[in-house]
C-alpha cells in the first residue's frame, strides 16, 4: 500500500473523501480519485469553489469557537482531515484542544487514523450521523470530549445528507440535549434558495447515488440550531458569515450554494 495505508482502502475504485480532499488542495488521493474529481468537475465547474467556501467558513467559525474558550471539537461528517482542518486550526491556536472526527466513510476514517497517528488529542470514529446517541457515547469513550464541559459540535456540509424521512431535526435536537450552556453548534448546508435553474438542476442528479442531498431553505435550516442563540450575522450565504476581509466575499455570495450558521447555548431549557 502506498505510504503504508492500511488494508482496508480499496485504491481499485474512487472514494468520495479522497475527491473532496482534492478539491481542497489536500494530498490524500490517488489518480482514480483525481479522475472523478475532474469528471465532476467538467459537469459542475463551480463545484471546488463551493467545497472551499466551506471549508474557510468551518476554519473561521472554529477561529470564533477558540476565541470563546472552546477546546473540544466534535467534528461529525468530517471526511479526511485535509487542509485547514480543524485540528490544525484548533492546535495550533491551543495545543491543549482535542478533537473528534466522526465520519460514516469506512476509507475517511482509515485516512484520518493513519494522518492522526501520534495526535494523542485527535482521533476518528466511524458512525452514522443518523445514530447521534451512538456517536456520543464513542466521543465520551475516547477519552477525549467532556459533555460536562463546553464543546463545539461541527456539522458542516453533513446534514443535508439526511433526507426527512429520518427527521434531521430530532438528531440535531439529540445532539444539542448532549451538550450544557457555553457549547457552541456550527451548521453548513446546501439550499435551493437563490439558486439558477441549472444548478438546482445539478443537485437532483444526486438522486442518482448513495449520498443523495436534500436541499433546504434558509428558515429549514435556521430551525436545526433550536433555541440556542444564533451569533451575528445569522445563517447566512457561507461567504458572508464573518468574512477575514471584504476581499473575500465574492460578487455572488449566493453562487456556493449554502447557508451557514453558529449558535450558542445560552441557557438550561
């Protein structure tokens, strides 16, 4: 196996972390992987952009979460940990931070044990956002998130992978029952608001595969936080939440796609 991967990563078809990772610049794939991605790309030119807005919308939310005092990071839908991830962001702001990757992707969770090997304060776990209680009770097992204390629960561009029919609004509502006042929830999902024709045309081809995409609206989405206390600016196009600069909002913040949002637990409901 090439870098000494283990076993279990079948390099004979693409995965669908390994082409992620590409698309953010990371260097965990292989040339099946770079042939998809650049076959989805010719369909969808936008789609890249769309994945690096989310990843510098995570990156700048756990900025936010750091500066609040959070040091645990429950990170669910994770993929491989590539460039900017959040325990580079998280440990290098505090070595101290710890961090839990949660991803359903047997190959994610390989790549992300074997880039974590040595990381005493990171790891990854393999389960279904569709099974929360079972998630929380592997994070509190790995010795390294403390339901006790305050914590970042992460699901960026994950929910919308959860059609109704499997209430999305239960497991986040499950998800936010786990955690006491101070802990802070990141959300980034696609939407058809502002959206052409074309792209929401795009979106419907995900029927066609195993990870189909439920497109929300704002007001959806805005719902999953609950009664926790949206920071400013809302949920918003990713691009416009809290931006590093007005340089890096682009002319159509609305092209990407998604909204984002962060929330606060204020108070014991």
């Amino acid at each position: 196996m090439p870098d000494g991967l283990p076993a279990e990563i079948d390099l004979s078809r693409p995965s669908a972390a390994r082409v992620y990772d590409y698309f953010l610049g990371g260097a965990h794939n292989f040339e099946i992987d770079r042939q998809l991605a650049e076959q989805i790309a010719s369909m969808t030119p936008n789609l890249a952009a769309t994945m690096r807005a989310g990843r510098e919308f995570l990156r700048r939310a756990v900025r936010v979460l750091l500066d609040a005092g959070i040091d645990q990071f429950l990170d669910i839908g994770s993929g491989i940990p590539t460039v900017g991830n959040v325990h580079e962001v998280a440990q290098a702001a505090n070595p101290e931070a710890r961090i839990v990757y949660v991803d359903i992707d047997p190959v994610a969770v390989a790549h992300s044990r074997e880039l974590l090997a040595g990381n005493e304060r990171a790891t990854a776990i393999r389960a279904d956002l569709r099974e929360p209680k079972l998630i929380l009770e592997l994070a509190r097992s790995s010795g390294l998130i403390d339901f006790d204390r305050p914590v970042g629960i992460l699901l960026a561009g994950v929910v919308h992978f959860i059609p109704d029919v499997d209430r999305p609004g239960d497991i986040l509502a499950a998800l936010r029952a786990a955690a006491v006042p101070g802990s802070f929830l990141v959300v980034s999902h696609s939407t058809f608001e502002d959206q052409p024709q074309e792209m929401l045309d795009a979106q419907r081809l995900s029927a066609r595969t195993d990870t189909e995409i439920t497109l929300r609206s704002r007001a959806e989405i805005t719902g999953f936080f609950g009664d926790w206390t949206l920071l400013e600016p809302g949920v918003v196009h990713m691009p416009l939440w809290r931006p590093d600069s007005p340089a890096d909002v682009d002319e159509r913040p609305e092209r990407f796609g998604a909204f984002g949002g962060v929330a606060r637990y204020d108070h014991a409901g």
